[in-house]
C-alpha cells in the first residue's frame, strides 16, 4: 500500500509537468488548430535558462528559486511570442501541413542551436530551491515534488483565471471559436494569437524547471520525450480543452510512473504513443473534449 | 513494350554498367551516391503515401527500421545456413541478398498493413501523430527484443549493398510508383488526395486506396532499410528514430508532394547538403533547419514543383 502511494505522488508530480507543457500545446492548437512542435524546445529552453540564471544567482533559497523560475517563464513567453512572430504568422490561414513543416523546423533549429551554443554534453541542474524529505512512515516525498506539485497547481488556477475572468481571456476563447467572427467584433487576432503563445510559452518555461528539479541532468534534446508525451496528455483529455490537459497530464504521469515500476519499465517510452493510439482510434476527442461531427 | 518498360530496362542496364566500373569511383563518392539512393528509394515510396494520396504519415522509419532487422536477421541467421561456412559464390550471396531483401519489404508491408488499417481512418495531423506513435512503438520494441541485440542493434550484417543492388531498387522503386499512379487504378490514388467525399461519390473505395498506398511504401521502405543495413553493416534501434521520418517528410515537401521527379531532385539534394556543408560540420544542421523554414515561408509549394498556377493544399 505505502509503495502504491509512493508511486502515486511520483506519477502525480511527473504528471504535473506534463500538464504544463500540455497546456502550451492545447492553447495553440485552440487559437491555430495546429500542433505546435517546438513547444518541447521551448521547454528545453526555459531549462537552460534557469541554469545559466542559477550560477548568478545564490542557491538554495526561496526567492532565488521563485526569480529562476519566473526568469525563464518570462524569457521563454518572449522567445514563444517571436517564434510566432518570425515563423507563424506568415503562414496562418495556409495549408496546415505547412504551418507542421515550419513547426518541425523550429524545432530542429532550437535543438541543434542549442546543440551548438549550449553543447551537447548534459548539464547538471543546480539545486535552486532548498531541499529536504519528509518521511511519513515508509513513504518518502522531497520538497520538490511539493514545490512541482504546489507550482503546477498554482499555476493552472492562474490560467484559468485568466483565461474565463479577464478581457483577454475572453478574447482567446473568441478567437478560438471563430477566428473571424472575433475579428468582426473587434477582437485583435495578431495580439490574442502572441498572447496565446506567450502564455503557453511561459507554462512550458516553468515545466522546464520544474522537470529540472526532479531530473537535474539537462541537454539540448531533453525537450524531445516529455514534449512528445505532453502532446499525447494534451490529446488524452481533448485537444483545446485546458481542463483536459490538466487531467491528461497528471494520468499519464501516473500511468507512467507505475509502468515504471513494474516489469515492463523498459517499455515505458512505448505506453504513451499506445495511450495516444487507443485514444484517437476510439474517442479522437478526447476524455472531455466535445465530439464534432465535419461538416462538408 | 510499353516506355515505361523500356525506361525500368534502361536503368537496371546502367545501373549493372556503373556497378561495373565501380571499383574506379572514389569509395567516399561511391558511399554518397549509395546514401542518396537509399534516400530516393525511401522518398519515392513516401511520396505515394503524402503526396499523390495526400496522407500524411510521420511512420516511414519505423517501416525502413522493420525491413532493415528482418533483411539483416535473414542475411545473418538464415545466410550461414543456407550458404554454408564458406560464404558461397557471388551469385549465391546475390540470390541471398534479395531474397532477404524482399522478405525485409514483405515484412514492412505487413507492418504497413496492420498499422495503416485501424490509423487511416484518420486524417492529417492525428494520422501523422498515430504514424509517429507507431514509428515510435517499433522502435521500443526493437530496442526490448534481446534476440535482435536490444539497444546495442545488430552487428556484422554482411555488406551485400553494391551500387548495383541500391540503383536497381530505384529504378524499381521509380517504376512502380509511377506506373501505379499513372495507371486507370492508380487515379484513385490522386482523387483520394483531391477530394476524398467526391471521391466516395463516385464510388471510389478510398479507404482501400490509402491502405494500398501505405503498403506498398512501407514495402519500399522496407528494401531501402535492408539495404541501408547491409550498407552500414550495423543497425540500431535509435538510427530509425522520428527524426529520420522527418527527414523523408521534408524530401517530399521540397520535391512538391506528388511529384516523383522533383522529389528525386530533393532527395539528391538534402543528401548532398550536410555532405557540401562538411566544412562548416557545427552549423550545417542549424543551416539546414533555417533553410527548411525559410523554404516553408518562401516556396510552400516546393522547391522542385514547377506546375505554375496550380496551387494544392
């Protein structure tokens, strides 16, 4: 019993991290109806970040943690806005596979930038928030998983505001109904698109550190694997829906961790894309997305 | 005989010509023009599947990754017993090189078959996800399967790949995807692409099509995998990775999707670029990675696709 509840708070606290990055996918594909590729660079960026802003500033104390972590949440809105700016916007209302194409591109020029300017070689993570485990008889939780669990939560309570109690909120949610009717009514797409992917940007900054934490080896190509499990948490619980991903992330991770744990650990890699495989096949929606019928 | 005919017979007496004279070409070049062959064999046969079906599938590594294990485990389990300990006469390695060859084709197809049945119900990016999980899947499994060397791959494939086998299989590969298409049958193929619900109304069975199309890429792709490993004489599950589909995806979109020749253009040209771009070896991938989105923004329609306006979606 203490076993399954410890990997429970494992999975729980992978699956909160995949939530984010999986909410940055799901916005996108709201407002654009397209998958956003480099987002898991953008993620890998926000990591980087946090290191580099980690040897300047002290380790181990709250508020160094809190300004790393709003650092590349901010530095990773502003290179999720010009990533819009420069490689997007010109394709938007093209075919989509072209809008896939460009995304593929940039996201293998983030990869192997970073490859260059970054070096290939992992990088060790500093431990940027003070560390501790708590133990409650055989089951051990770090702070960390509290501070992932705790960040994540805020987090998406954050977005949720903003997305259903603010001006721009609502304009996201009208764009993402009918881009045109939006604009007929005054909405401006161009800033609602840039708010979009900023915001997302920013969730998959704060993935990158949190992830870190719990995972203190990082390179160039450590965005790849969690990106791509996002994406299909952003597809369990229903492409465009925030509420989804949240849940699609947090029961992948779980699932995840559990497989881990067992005998078929080395298959873990392979469970997502069944996962993904078994949802589109049966339910393409999603867990609590609307089905729709394609009109001709 | 009809040309095409002719064309097929024509190709397979340059290609024995060439192989002839091989041992007078440079070994590096002799390498680069059989990379690029691979890559041929593999963007033609994709370029059935996303261009003149108008699918889009993000799996043709995982299909060139079945055919290169089951080629290579023929060649290196069956070979030896087969052939003997003495490693038989040029002609029986010739025979053994083919039959594993087609045996690594018949083996992708088959894969192709169960994968595209239940995916291809779907279209455009969920098909493509589902194509990646499955190229994925392959992988991991491959990667758990102790028998085919688990994540170390497999090692000491015979080098059976000749110049001779890599040209003749483009030439096959050329050949059965252009006359497929350009067939009575194979218009189907195009009218799934144009306009899948007209198709249906004429009574066009379209999903029956895409099958077809997908099996018989991933056939191809199944020979190119065989031959890359009895080229590179060791495989391992992480050369057959999404990146690699991504690879073929991107010589199909710059050849202009559905349009072999541009295609084969694009083929020779993004196996060429990271070779031209050696000197400069740290940044030719950013290079290359630019250069893709530029195109995307500058030419949607393809590099190759000179069919002036007519633009496709």
């Amino acid at each position: 019993m203490s076993e399954f509840l410890q990997q429970l708070i494992n999975g729980l606290s992978l699956g909160a991290i995949y939530a984010l990055i999986a909410l940055g996918y799901t916005m996108v594909y709201g407002v654009l109806r397209f998958i956003n590729f480099a987002h898991s660079d953008v993620f890998m960026v926000g990591s980087f970040i946090g290191y580099y802003l980690g040897k300047i500033i002290p380790e181990n104390t709250i508020w160094g943690g809190l300004v790393i972590l709003l650092g590349a949440m901010l530095g990773c809105a502003l290179l999720g806005m010009l990533i819009e700016r420069l490689a997007y916007r010109r394709l938007r209302g093209g075919p989509t596979l072209n809008v896939l194409i460009t995304a593929i591109g940039v996201s293998l020029l983030l990869e192997y930038s970073g490859q260059v300017f970054f070096g290939a070689t992992p990088r060790t993570f500093p431990s940027v928030f003070p560390s501790a485990n708590f133990s409650f008889g055989s089951l051990v939780i770090s702070s960390n998983q509290i501070i992932v669990i705790v960040v994540a939560a805020l987090l998406m309570v954050a977005l949720q505001l903003i997305v259903y109690r603010t001006k721009i909120g609502t304009a996201m949610r009208a764009v993402s109904l009918n881009p045109k009717a939006a604009q007929l009514v005054g909405v401006n797409n161009d800033v609602v698109i840039s708010f979009t992917f900023g915001l997302g940007s920013a969730l998959a900054g704060a993935g990158g550190i949190l992830y870190a934490l719990n995972y203190p080896s990082i390179d160039p190509l450590m965005g790849v694997m969690p990106g791509l499990k996002a994406f299909v948490a952003a597809v369990l619980g229903g492409i465009g829906n925030i509420p989804g991903a949240a849940l699609g992330g947090l029961l992948l991770g779980t699932v995840e961790t559990f497989v881990n744990g067992s005998q078929w650990s080395t298959y873990k890699d392979a469970i997502a894309f069944a996962i993904l495989i078994i949802i589109l096949l049966f339910r393409p929606a999603g867990l609590l997305g609307k089905f729709t019928v394609e009109k001709v | 005989m009809p040309r095409p005919h002719l064309y097929l017979l024509a190709a397979l007496v340059a290609a024995a010509g060439l192989s002839h004279f091989s041992d007078r070409i440079d070994p590096y070049h002799l390498d680069v023009l059989t990379g690029i062959g691979i890559n041929i064999i593999l963007a033609v046969s994709l370029n059935l599947v996303n261009g003149y079906t108008g699918q889009f599938s993000l799996g043709h590594a995982g299909f060139m990754s079945v055919g290169a294990y089951l080629a290579a485990a023929v060649s290196l389990f069956l070979g030896p017993k087969i052939l003997g300990e003495a490693g038989g006469t040029a002609l029986q390695q010739g025979f053994m090189f083919l039959a594993a060859l087609v045996a690594g084709g018949l083996g992708a197809a088959f894969a192709g078959l169960v994968v595209g049945v239940p995916s291809l119900r779907l279209k455009g990016d969920y098909l493509a996800l589902v194509t990646l999980g499955f190229g994925e899947i392959i992988r991991v499994i491959f990667q758990n399967v102790e028998f085919l060397g688990g994540a170390l791959g497999l090692n000491g494939i015979p080098a059976y790949t000749s110049i001779f086998w890599v040209l003749a299989f483009v030439a096959l590969a050329v050949f059965v995807v252009t006359c497929l298409v350009n067939s009575t049958y194979g218009r189907g193929f195009l009218a799934t692409h144009d306009d899948e619900i007209a198709s249906e109304a004429v009574g066009l069975n379209t999903t029956r099509y895409k099958i077809v199309a997908f099996v018989i890429g991933a056939f191809f792709a199944g020979t190119a995998g065989g031959l890359y490993g009895h080229f590179k004489m060791t495989i391992t599950p992480t050369g057959f990775d999404f990146t690699k589909s991504i690879e073929i995806v991107v010589m199909v979109i710059m050849g202009g999707m559905g349009n072999t020749l541009g295609v084969i253009l694009a083929a020779v040209l993004l196996t060429l670029l990271p070779e031209l771009l050696r000197p400069i070896a740290e940044y030719r991938m950013i290079l290359y990675s630019l250069l893709l989105i530029i195109l995307m923004l500058a030419r949607p329609q393809g590099l190759f696709n000179f069919k002036l306006g007519k633009a496709k979606s």
